[in-house]
C-alpha cells in the first residue's frame, strides 16, 4: 500500500542543535501511529516540518507518493494536513461554530451565495452533521470557554474534519484527560483511522501507544531509530528503545515509617482568581514520612489548594497549622522558615527564572543564606559551590553553573528545582506535577530522589494527575474533585478504574474497595 | 513575512552578534541620515566630522558634553532600577522638577543670605543636599508605587499624569511662594557656594557628570552585586517566580519607585545648581524622557549607560555647533537620534528571526546540475 504519507531523511538544523537528523517516517492510509521520544528527541520540529511551519534542510515530504512543498501551515492544510497543538488553538470568547470557520477562505461554502455574508448557521449544520456521523456530541453554538477541555478537544478534532483533513496529527492529546476521555478519544481515533484516515499521534506515554497504535516510531536525538509494529513488541522494549537503556517503570518502596503529624488543614477554603470558591473545605494531613498523593483531573482546586498551603494566595476559611503552630496567615518566605518547601507546578513560569543563571536560580528560594555578614553583598563564592554541589549531586547536565536555567531540557530543569528544595532540608515537600511533560528517564529519577526524601523521614504532598505516578509513589491517596476530597484510598487498595471514576465526580463510598474520609 | 523570516530556535545573544547588530544599525542610520544634509548643500561626511570635532574634539566642547550627559545618565540609572523591578515608571520629567525644586528650596535657605556662607559646613552641605532632593523624588515617585502596591494602579499612566502636576506645581511655585521680587516667574540666584563646583579648568564642566558616574557605580552595585538588587532583577523577570521564592514584591516595586524618583531629582538637582543656577519653569525640556531613550539604548545596564548617554549628549551639543555655524537645522541631527534609536531597537529582529530562502538557492544548483 502506497503511504499516505512519508518523510525522507529529514534535516533540520537550528543554529548549532540537529534537531532532525535523516529522521524518516511513513504513515499508511488507516493507521494510528504513534510517534514515540524523550522530550528534546525532535518528536514537534518533524511534525512542524510536515506542517509546514519549518523548512527543511533536506530531506523530502511525500503525500501519496509524490513530493511535496509546503511554504506555509496554510499550504500543508490546503493539502489535507491537520494539527492539534498541545495547547488548543481556540479563540475562547468565540462559539463552537466560529472557531471552527475561523481562517477558512471562500472555498468551503462558508458565505451565503452572492452576499460575501458569513453563513455560520450553515456551518452549524455542517459541524452538528459531522459531529453525529463521528460521535463527538457537540453543541455548536456553545461558547469554548463554557466548555470542559475533553470537549475543546473534540472542537479541535471538528475544525480538522470540516476541513477534510486526511492526515490528522495530534501533538500530546491526552496530556489534560481523565481515564474516561482518555478512552473515549481514543475510540475516536481508531473509528477515523477505519475511514481511511491517517492519525500521528506524538507523545511519550507508552501506555496508549499500547492501548491504540497499528505502529510506533521511535525517536532519539534526532533520528527515527526504529518503526515497530504494536504486536510485536512491549512497553519495556519501547522504553528501552526510547531512552537507549532499560528503565524500571515500577519502584520499588520501602516500607512506610510515618512520624509526627507535620501539617493539617481543617474546613479549609480558597477562592480563584475570578473569585469561584475553588477549594470548599479541605481537611487534610501529612506526617513526617509519608507521601500523600492527591490525584484528580487539573483546574479541580489543587493548584489553588497548594497556593494556599504555601501562602501564595489567601484563604477565605479554616485554618492551616504546621507541627500544631497556626501558619494560616503567615507569608510564602514565614513558611519557609517553618520548614515547607515547595516544587510548583509551572517550572519554567514560577519555580526558576529562565533567563538566569544555574547559579542564580539555585539559590533562588533561600537568598538570605548566600549573603555576607549583614546580608547586604551576595556571596558569589558560596553561591557557586553551592550550585555546582546541586548540580553534581543531582545529576543536571549542564555545560557550567553560568548557563541560563532556561535553556535546560524539562527534566534538567526539574532536576535543579527539586534539588534546590531538598537541599534546603525542608521537614514537609509540597510536589506538584513533578513529571509533567518529562520523559521516561527523568521521571525515574525525580521519582527516585522523592522516595529518599519520604525515606530519610521528611513528609511529602504529592499532588499529581498522573494515576500512574499518584499509584507508584503516595502512601495515602486523596482524590479531589471541585474543591472537594472524594475520598481516600490506601495505596494497596486504588486501582485506576477506582480512582478514574473518582477523578471524575463520582463518591469513593459506592465502591467497596475505598474508605472514605470521615470528618472530625 | 512568515515565508521570509522563520523564528530561530534560541536568539542569537553572543556578545559578538549583539556588538555587530548593534554597530551595524548605527552606521546605517548614519548612512541613511546623510541624505538629510543633501538639500543643505553640506558634505554629509564632512558634517559628521564637524558635528564629533565640535563636541568630543574640544576640550570646551566636550565639558558641555559632559554637562549635557550628566541629567541623562542619572535619568537613565533611575529607568534602569525601575524597569528591571519590571515598574513601568515614567515620570521623570516630573521627578526632575521636584528634585531641582528641592534642590533649589535647599540652596536658598540652607545657605542662608546671600554671599553671607553657608549654614551648613561644605563637608554636610553637599551629602544633605544630595539627600534632601533624592528624598523628595523618592517620596514623589514612591507614592506612585504605593498606589501601585496597594490599590492595583497603572504605574506607567500614573507616573506620566504625574508629570504634570510636578510642573505646575513649580509654575506655581517660582509665581508665588518662591518668586524673586522682578517681572520674570523665577526664583532668586542661588547664592555661588551653592553651585556645582567646576571640575576641569577653563571650561564650564561641573561636578554632575562625578554625581552621575558616581551613581552609576552605586547602581551597578545595587543590580549585580546586592541581595536586595537581585531580589529586583527577579520580580522584574518573573514576579510569580519572586513570589514564590519568598520575595516580597510590592516592597521591591516600592523600593524600585523610591530609587528612581530619587535618581531623576538629582538629574534636576544637576541641571539646576550646575547650569541654571535658579528655579524657573520648564527646567527638564524633555530630558526626562531622552533619558529613558539613552537607558533602552544601553540595554538597562548601569555602566553601559554613560557611554551612551555620553555619545548621545555629543550628538546634541554638536547639532547646535552645527547650526550656528554651517545654518544646518539642528532637527537634522534629532531625525537621527531617532533613527538609531529605531534601528537599534529593530536590530534585535534579526537576533531572534533568521531570514528564510533556502528554496531559491536549491532551485539554482539543480538548474546547474542539469545544464552539466
């Protein structure tokens, strides 16, 4: 069968980084295939040369067997090529309708005969047609940001079909979805794949590869280094392809030594920032030497919960204390000092400095211990041992201490946060999605470096909405849903249907399996 | 342009490229300037030899240099510690009319009659002068940051309203309270023990170029080697990330304000003990402003920006050696500042874009190929 379409030995070359290397892929008409790489590994520059957003170096694209060129995304659209970006490219205020006519000229009939007016009520039709004939139940006329992401998402895969994309390229679709949509996206895309459409899906996730791919290619460095059949091979052998080495996706966990209660929070509330109650009441606890993990589908409270619990943003009731001393209203350096240390969320946006040294950022969080005797001059000399102990200590590759933290990889850069933290002996770590965006590697040693942490008697909140790592690491585990705990589960005990019906609204208490929080 | 340019993967920023860009786009605003004197019947190139030779060529030329350089770089400091606490201040005009207001308040009253000594010894006379008009531009400036930290305001509308009010207040000021008896609304001669002491014999170089290099180097001291100079530099960059390492970012807005008011009052404070020598309205012309031009020219770097500052005061004062005696308007040499200032700033296109036309090169040597 004659590929729907290929790449021959791409280059692509950025100032001094080969970011393709002869990279090759074929797609055949029908297939979901997965493209598979560490971050870093050239996965989204391939992709954005067959879109048309980068020019090769060398190399050619062939669609149907015959080359091609695109000067532009606007070219590789026309020729039937679709993208969905990691992040939606959705106009919020705008409806369903709008987003999905949006940049489209004259030649799909999206004006009214003669009046150049645009008829959206024609391609509310066309989009509620397709929308049944693909299973996507979708309301044309609702307004994105009224919608939930799993449901943006489906907008994405309409605004591809209206354009009659055959070759459908999907850059981490799963990356914001509960288990359910994870499957119910899945569903959909091996239900285009049987009309003969060609899906690319990019991602680091071996397990959906498994769940939905015909092939894998894998990448490294640069280069397309194998295509293998999903049959014929395992998640360990992907894994190992993909990193060049045998990783353990399963860690192994001493048994728990739990210690004294370090920090409780009682009828806890916080609202957002347009000022919707996002956390309505939370009791929690953690003790010394244990991970508590709290899991649920993002924008369901824990962000601002964990702001909360470092003092980023105030609470609108209860009380927090740390080792029984009331800390509810004291500032984000005050809980420093009490011994809380925080790795957030956003690494690049929050938890460094990108612009800024190694050396600086290392000492970000705890500037008054690299200063002279009045605190007034900054210590360099201490500085720089300090960062250069961090970086061998953790491993980060690094040229020296003076590169920018910026231009390190994801998991380099989490590496130095998340040592940074630990280096500080804090007595409670607040993680946030520390493996977010990582690949197999680095999450196995940001993984291992929380479990020494847990080990040497420090206590952990782990809040995470990856089953898998949630499952792996916590002791405990909460599941939040709109600002509230559905329940806890002990770690023996969750499986991921459990905690997936959880994540998504539904009590721990119908299930046998869970213990659910009582309230004191 | 999307087909011309393609965005590069990480900026060029080698010291290099940036040296090159940067030279680069001076010489083509240089280049593209000379055409102004054309209809003027000036050798382009013998005007810009005539325009450095009048104001870095003499030793006369280049104390008014230095005098038209001082207010600039203390100007020029003030944005550099305001914008890179990410604090949009804009004020300096303002903060240059309070300051020499102060300064002038000082002199009259801290010197006592004229001609009869100063109050206060020379070794205090200077400092408190000094403090009590950086005081009054931190005050004025501050309550911008506290309008800012407190209630949410819009920093750069503030302090640019704020302009206005400072200089109505001095018209209000040297027509009333402190008018000298006469017709003109100005104040009395500050008495001689006030003015800014000469530096250089025989020209009329003051001691505000020392002010501002001094000021320079306390400002390079604060930015690159001060804890509370890089808790700044951190809320500019990032005020999530100075947030969440402990940094209390209101207080450092609050403190960027202070300093940068401070800095633009002594800008006024020069211009008014070292040239003026008395209060009068419309004393700042604009250099509040130039002075924020000369600190994006210098990149926000403290040191850098006397150089800077020092080139582009030349090329003031030789606009005005220029049309006394070659009847060239000075405007000439304004168009310039401002295409330099444009290309500069446009240079950094090129650092982040890198043109694309890959296509026609590959098109040609296949055509050659073939014809082989």
């Amino acid at each position: 069968m004659l590929p729907a379409v290929e790449l021959r030995g791409i280059v692509k070359r950025f100032a001094n980084v080969l970011a393709n290397d002869h990279a090759s892929l074929s797609v055949l008409p029908g297939e979901v295939h997965a493209l598979l790489g560490e971050n870093g590994a050239g996965k989204s520059t391939l992709m954005q040369v067959l879109y048309g957003s980068y020019h090769a170096d060398g190399g050619e694209i062939l669609l149907d067997g015959s080359p091609v060129h695109f000067a532009n995304q606007r070219a590789a659209i026309h020729a039937g090529i679709g993208m969905i970006h990691q992040d939606f490219m959705l106009v919020r205020p705008f409806t369903v309708a709008e987003n999905v006519v949006l940049g489209l000229d004259g030649e799909l009939q999206i004006y009214q005969e003669k009046r150049g007016v645009l008829d959206l009520a024609g391609a509310s039709r066309r989009i509620e047609e397709l929308s049944t004939h693909h299973g996507l139940q979708v309301d044309a006329s609702a307004r994105i940001e009224h919608l939930p992401v799993g449901v943006q998402q489906r907008v994405e895969i309409l605004k591809l079909l209206y354009r009659n994309a055959r070759i459908l390229i999907l850059d981490e679709p799963t990356a914001v979805l509960t288990p359910q949509e994870t499957a119910k996206l899945l569903e959909t895309l091996r239900s285009l794949a049987a009309e003969g459409r060609s899906i690319i899906i990019v991602t680091h996730k071996l397990h959906e590869i498994i769940e939905v791919a015909d092939r894998v290619t894998i990448m490294r460095d640069g280069k397309t280094v194998a295509t293998v059949a999903k049959e014929d091979t395992t998640e360990a052998e992907l894994a190992r392809l993909m990193v060049g080495r045998d990783v353990l996706l399963r860690v192994r966990k001493s048994p728990m030594k739990r210690g004294e209660t370090l920090l409780t929070t009682r009828g806890l509330t916080v609202n957002d920032d347009r000022g919707n109650e996002a956390v309505r009441g939370i009791d929690l606890s953690v003790n010394a030497g244990e991970i508590v993990g709290i899991a649920g589908v993002d924008g369901n409270g824990q962000s601002q919960l964990v702001e909360a619990l470092t003092g980023l943003r105030p609470v609108t009731g209860g009380q927090i204390t740390m080792e029984g001393t009331d800390i509810t209203g004291s500032t984000p350096s005050g809980r420093k000092d009490c011994g809380i240390a925080y790795v957030p969320a956003d690494r690049r946006g929050v938890g460094s400095v990108g612009t800024l040294s190694i050396e600086d950022n290392s000492v970000l969080c705890n500037l008054r211990a690299f200063t002279g005797k009045f605190g007034l001059f900054r210590d360099r000399g201490r500085s720089r041992s300090h960062a250069r102990d961090l970086v061998a200590r953790f491993g980060v590759k690094a040229p020296d201490i003076r590169f920018p933290a910026g231009k390190l990889s994801g998991g380099n850069l989490q590496k130095m946060i998340l040592g940074r933290e630990i280096m500080q002996h804090p007595k409670l770590l607040i993680v946030e999605q520390p493996t977010r965006g990582l690949d197999v590697g680095a999450i196995e040693g940001v993984w291992a470096e929380l479990l020494k942490v847990r080990d040497s008697g420090q206590g952990i909140l782990l809040v995470s909405a990856e089953l898998e790592e949630i499952r792996n690491l916590a002791d405990r585990i909460l599941v939040i849903f709109e600002g509230r705990f559905m329940g806890e589960l002990r770690a023996e005990d969750a499986d991921d249907e459990t905690i997936g019906l959880m994540m998504a609204g539904r009590s721990g208490k119908t299930s046998g399996k869970t213990r659910t929080l009582t309230h004191v | 342009m999307f087909n011309l340019f393609e965005r590069r993967l990480a900026p060029l920023d080698s010291p290099s490229v940036v040296v090159t860009s940067t030279l680069g786009s001076i010489l083509l605003a240089l280049a593209i300037g000379a055409f102004l004197f054309i209809p003027f019947g000036a050798n382009p190139l013998l005007a810009y030899v005539s325009l450095f030779e009048s104001s870095l060529g003499s030793l006369r030329g280049f104390a008014m240099t230095l005098n038209r350089a001082a207010p600039l770089i203390l100007v020029a400091l003030g944005t550099c510690v305001a914008w890179r606490a990410g604090f949009g201040f804009l004020g300096f005009e303002g903060c240059m009319t309070i300051g020499a207001a102060a300064a002038a308040w000082f002199a009259l009253v801290g010197v006592g009659e004229a001609g009869q000594g100063i109050i206060l010894p020379a070794l205090l006379f200077w400092p408190a002068m000094l403090a009590v008009a950086f005081a009054a531009g931190g005050v004025w400036a501050g309550s911008v940051g506290v309008l800012r930290t407190r209630y949410g305001g819009n920093e750069v509308l503030i302090s640019l309203m704020m302009n206005y009010v400072a200089i109505f207040l001095v018209q209000y000021l040297v027509s009333g309270p402190m008018r000298a008896a006469g017709n003109l609304p100005q104040t009395d001669r500050f008495p001689t023990e006030s003015w800014l002491p000469m530096i250089i014999p025989g020209t009329r170089a003051h001691a505000g170029i020392l002010i501002a290099v001094g000021a320079a180097f306390l400002v390079w001291l604060l930015i690159s080697r001060m804890r509370v100079g890089f808790e700044l530099i951190v809320t500019g960059l990032s005020p999530l990330a100075a947030r969440y390492s402990g940094i209390d970012v209101g207080r450092r807005y609050l403190l960027a304000a202070v300093g940068a008011g401070g800095l633009g009052a002594l800008a006024g404070l020069v211009e008014v003990l070292g040239t003026q020598h008395r209060l009068m309205d419309g004393l700042s012309g604009g250099l509040g402003f130039i002075g924020i031009v000369v600190a994006l020219l210098a990149k926000l770097n403290p040191l850098l920006i006397v150089p800077v500052a020092i080139l582009y005061a030349a090329l003031s004062v030789g606009a005005d050696a220029l049309q006394r005696s070659a009847g060239v308007p000075s405007s000439i040499i304004f168009i310039l500042q401002s295409l330099i200032v444009l290309f500069v700033m446009a240079s950094d296109f090129i650092r982040y874009w890198k043109p694309r036309l890959p296509r026609f090169g590959a098109a040609t040597a296949r055509e050659e190929r073939t014809d082989a």
